[in-house]
C-alpha cells in the first residue's frame, strides 16, 4: 500500500481519488424545518471545503424518507425528480466539485433512513405517529442506561421516541425504491456516488442488529438474513446507475459491542461485524466501507477499564488492524476488493501516516476535524512541501477541540437527542459560522472557531435559528431550551 496522504487511489468501479483525505458526513442542520433540498447555507458550507482539495467529500446524511428525520433540518429526497427537483442537488454537486490546483473533490451523497430513531415532533409526522422499524422494539429498550435515567429525562425520552410500528413486506420493498430514488437522485444531478448508512443505529443498521430486528421472516437478523434488506438495495442501485457511480457503505463497529464487556464478548463482536463486512466484499459492487466508531489516538491500548470510551478504542483499534487483512485474504478479486475509509480520532498527521503505513485503511475519514479545520488539505500539503520538521508538527493535533462542549455534556440531562446533542449543537452552529462567512464573502478565509461558546448555547442557537419564514423553530428551540434549564435545576 502507498503510505504518502497524498498520492491518489483507484476504487473498485474505476474512479480515482486525488489523495487520501476524506470530508466524512456531517449533519448540517440546515434544511427547511420539516425536511427540504439543500439551500445557500450548504452551498456556503461545502464551497468552504471544496476550496481546500478534499479527495473526497460526503455530504450529511440525506433522508430517504421526509416521514423519518432526524433532527428536523434534514435534506430530503424529493418525491419526484424533474428538472425543478433536480436543480439545488445539481448546484451542491457543482459546488463540492471545486477544482483546486488541479485537485476535483468526488462529490458523494449518504442516503440515510432513521427508522426507529426517527423522533416525535421533529421526525417529519404527526405527533404521536410512530416511526417504522424492522420490528416494535423501542430505542433503549432493555438496556441498563435506561435505569440510570433521572424521572424527568425518562418522561422526555419516552415522549420523544415512540414504539415503532413493525414494517410489512409493502413497507420494506417501499423504502428499498427510496434508496434508489436517491440514488438516482445523486447520479442525476451531477454526484459522483453515494453513501448508504448503515451505521449509528439507523434503519439500515436495525436490520442488522439482533436487538432492534426480532423478525421471523426473510428480512431477520439470523445469519443468513441479516444483510438482505442491504443487499436487495444495493443491487437494485447497480441496475440504475452506470458502472463508474461510487457506492460506499458506512458501518459502526462499535455498534457490535457491549460495553464493559469480557474478552469474549469484543471476540464475538468482531466475529459478527467482520462477517458482514465479508458478506458485503463478496457482493463484489461495493467501491468502499466506512468504519467508524473507536479512537484511534491510542492505538495500543488493550486494556478493559470499564469506561464506554476506552472499550471504544480497545476494540475500534484491535478490528482496523484485522479487517484489511481479512479482506486481501479473502476470494474476492483484488480489483474488486471495497476500499476501506477509517474514522474515528485521526487527530494530527502522525495518526494519518501510522494509518496508512500500518495498513489499517485505504483512506482517511476526518469528520469534526474538518469543521475545525476545513483547509486541512491545504495545510498539510504546504508543511510537506517546507519540509518542517515532523518533531514541531506531525503529533500536533490539527486544532483544538472544545473541552467546553464536554463540560457542559454534564449538566443536561441523558436524552439522546439533547444531552448527547451538545456535541454535534456545538458543531453545528460551527458549521453554520462557516457557510455564513462564506454567503457574506466567497473569498474570505474560514472564520476562527469560537471557543468561547458553551456547549448550552450552542444548544439554544442550534434550535433557535433564527428564520422570519419559520417562527415555529423559536418556539421549538425556547421549549427544549426551557426542558434543559428545569432538568438542570431539578437534578441540582
């Protein structure tokens, strides 16, 4: 394997990647209230990245489903897809392309579907309408956090997700159509692929997940069911799109895990993951797998502590290091061996190189580094081509998290959708700072990060961006402000 950051890489289907370096999916938090296409404040955003040569760019997943939103702002696939449809998708795609210094970023769509995790209120339904999944099995259910949960939280979390409605036959070969409506969608208007999400517990990932899919039928999670609502998606893109469309597929490791677990159990995690990314090479019309999902800041690091974090990298760090080897062992022909993009703590260029060299990816994922530092490329080409010494550079980390976000994690209560929020609220007003600046002056170097914004702001002005079109999303953003706040109080 070539171990340089920048030298480019063939995929399966024939395309070429400029270098090494991945933009990874991002919720953007941008769209319409209620689901729309993209708009100026993603045009604003993207053309940030596309200025500073990205081999690869993937947008923030794009809903299949305008019934399933995640957090309300998502962009949705619209239900027909004329020339009208077509047009602010051909103008992102035209934005990602940004050629730099002879660099073209791939412009790639993630096409994603929440199922279960599909919230009330914000999820695109009436309120109180659940949410299809593979089987009614409500998130957390059974799980030990659910009792850590203070009274208030519990109420907020059970008012937010709701049972889902198992899904008939009708329903699965329905969202399967919607993938490839997306598809299409992407290769229409001027993406070079897509990326399908089958990861962070969405519905893709329910499928193939013994917890969330108890069916009896041929869509369970027994061995010899588990990928198939994956694979009949899969195939049906093939048949629509030209040979040269990228698909790539996102999967979490740490999805298959249990935290605090024995040695046999990260064994038996690894056994099952490994075996869907197996199946999922031997299909042999996969370009890449992301695989996300661990800390790759401490590579060595074996033992089991106990703490969600460290069993993170524990078993993230043991499975890069196997699943390139098992897939250049396997019977699949090398040319059609899916690319392997990692993700998931590459903080500095040391972690870059040690991935590459030590053959535990094709490619390199950066995600929240990328908002902090969306000239990255640029950067690092520069201090190669000045030779700095890799003493002053190479282990410093690109830029400087916001420790305030994990502070203020703390004081809000354990709803998914709010506590752990705080992180990507953080973010996502970053993002939004980078697509302004970029809107007011195309030009202008991205804006310094505002490391003074604490992580319950950055919550309110999530929520409450301000739209005069929309007024509603006050409203939303104060009421979950005010939930917060009285949460705050009570535990205290």
């Amino acid at each position: 394997m070539d171990c340089n950051v920048f030298n480019p890489v063939d995929l399966p289907c024939g395309r070429t990647i400029e270098n090494r370096l991945v933009k990874t999916a991002m919720y953007e938090h941008m769209a319409n209230f209620s689901g729309g296409p993209p708009n100026e404040f993603h045009y604003g955003l993207y053309s940030e990245w596309a200025k500073h040569g990205w081999g690869m760019i993937l947008t923030g997943n794009v809903q299949v489903s305008p019934q399933h939103l995640t957090l309300g702002r998502d962009i949705v696939v619209p239900p027909t897809l004329n020339a009208e449809d077509l047009k602010p998708f051909e103008r992102l795609a035209e934005v990602i392309h940004g050629v730099v210094d002879g660099t073209r970023s791939l412009a790639i769509m993630q096409l994603s579907h929440a199922g279960r995790q599909s919230a009330n209120f914000i999820g695109g339904r009436p309120p109180f309408v659940p949410p299809l999944a593979p089987s009614s099995v409500r998130v957390g259910a059974g799980h030990t956090e659910s009792c850590r949960r203070g009274a208030i939280s519990d109420l907020i979390f059970h008012a937010l997700f709701q049972v889902p409605t198992e899904m008939t036959t009708l329903d699965i070969l329905y969202v399967q159509s919607s993938f490839v409506r997306g598809a299409l969608l992407a290769y229409k208007s001027g993406f070079d692929g897509v990326q399908l999400h089958a990861a962070h517990g969405y519905l893709l990932a329910q499928f193939m997940s013994h917890k969330s899919n108890i069916r009896n039928d041929e869509y369970s999670a027994a061995p010899e069911n588990v990928t198939r609502m994956l694979s009949e998606i899969v195939k049906a893109i093939r048949k629509v799109v030209p040979t040269t469309f990228i698909i790539g597929i996102k999967i979490n490791s740490a999805d298959y895990i249990t935290y605090g677990g024995a040695e046999e159990v990260y064994q038996e995690g690894e056994r099952r993951v490994l075996d869907h990314i197996r199946t999922i090479a031997s299909w042999g019309i996969i370009d890449f797998i992301e695989i996300s999902g661990g800390d790759y800041e401490k590579p060595d690091f074996m033992a089991c502590s106990g703490s969600q974090k460290l069993d993170r990298q524990a078993f993230f760090t043991r499975f890069s290091r196997t699943v390139m080897k098992d897939l250049y062992r396997s019977p699949v022909p090398f040319s059609s061996v899916p690319l392997i993009l990692l993700t998931g703590g590459l903080r500095s260029h040391s972690h870059l190189q040690a991935a590459l060299m030590s053959k535990h990816a094709d490619l390199l994922g950066i995600g929240r580094g990328a908002v902090l530092c969306p000239d990255l490329p640029e950067i690092l080409r520069l201090q190669l081509q000045n030779n700095k010494s890799s003493s002053t550079w190479a282990d410093r980390p690109f830029a400087h998290e916001p420790e305030a976000v994990f502070r203020a994690s703390k004081w809000v209560p354990s709803v998914g959708l709010i506590g752990a929020g705080v992180g990507t609220a953080w973010y996502t007003t970053r993002m939004r700072d980078i697509a302004i600046s970029q809107i007011k002056k195309p030009r202008a170097e991205p804006p310094p990060v505002d490391y003074n914004r604490g992580g319950l702001i950055a919550v309110f002005k999530m929520w409450a961006w301000f739209d005069s079109r929309i007024i509603p999303i006050w409203v939303l953003g104060i009421f979950i402000m005010l939930i917060v706040t009285a949460e705050v109080f009570y535990q205290h």
